[in-house]
C-alpha cells in the first residue's frame, strides 16, 4: 500500500500553464476551445495592495484564475494528469515502510 500526501494550499497559483495546455490536448479538448482557454490567459496582469498601498502591476505567468467556474475543471484536469504520470513514473526502492515514516512529518 502507497500513502501519498499532497499539500493543496495555494495549488492553483502553481498550476504550469504550459503543461495545463499539454493535458487538455492529451484529453481531447477541441482547437478551438483550447484556444479560448489560453486567450484566457494571456498577458495577465495583477496587482496587490497592501496598508492601503498598491503596488506595480506585473505579469501573472502560472496559475489558474481565482474564482473563474473554468478553474476547477482546469485544475482536475492538470492534477489527474499529474496522478496518472506519478503512478506510471513512480517506481518503489529499499524498504516501503522507509519511505512512508520519511514522509510523516509534522511541520
């Protein structure tokens, strides 16, 4: 038996855009809504404010869009991708019950 424990926080703001492109190909989106998709996100911007100041715009390279509907079918998609590469790719070495207390931390 494999335990595997994935920290979500902040996993949207992590999403590869390149690779998002990569899996909805794999899954058979259309060209064409492919397409609409990235427009989607092309030369976006953000800025943030803290104490009521704002800082500069810059440029939002990675992630999928807070609140968009989209987001969380996008953000399956990528991770499903992500699953079904690690069950393929991950491949077990010396003792299993090793690697399982390596992971149990409590930071």
């Amino acid at each position: 038996m494999c335990v595997v424990f994935v920290d979500l926080e902040k996993a949207y703001d992590k999403v590869c855009r390149e690779e998002l492109c990569e899996a909805l190909r794999r899954y058979g989106v259309s060209s064409g809504l492919l397409k609409v998709i990235k427009s989607m996100y092309q030369a976006r911007e953000a800025c943030v404010m803290v104490d009521g100041e704002v800082s500069e715009w810059f440029e939002v390279k990675q992630g999928v869009r807070q609140g968009c509907p989209l987001s969380p079918w996008l953000f399956n998609i990528f991770l499903d991708m992500v699953v079904r590469e690690a069950r393929t790719n991950f491949s077990w070495t010396g003792n299993r019950n090793e690697h399982f207390e390596e992971g149990c931390r409590s930071d």
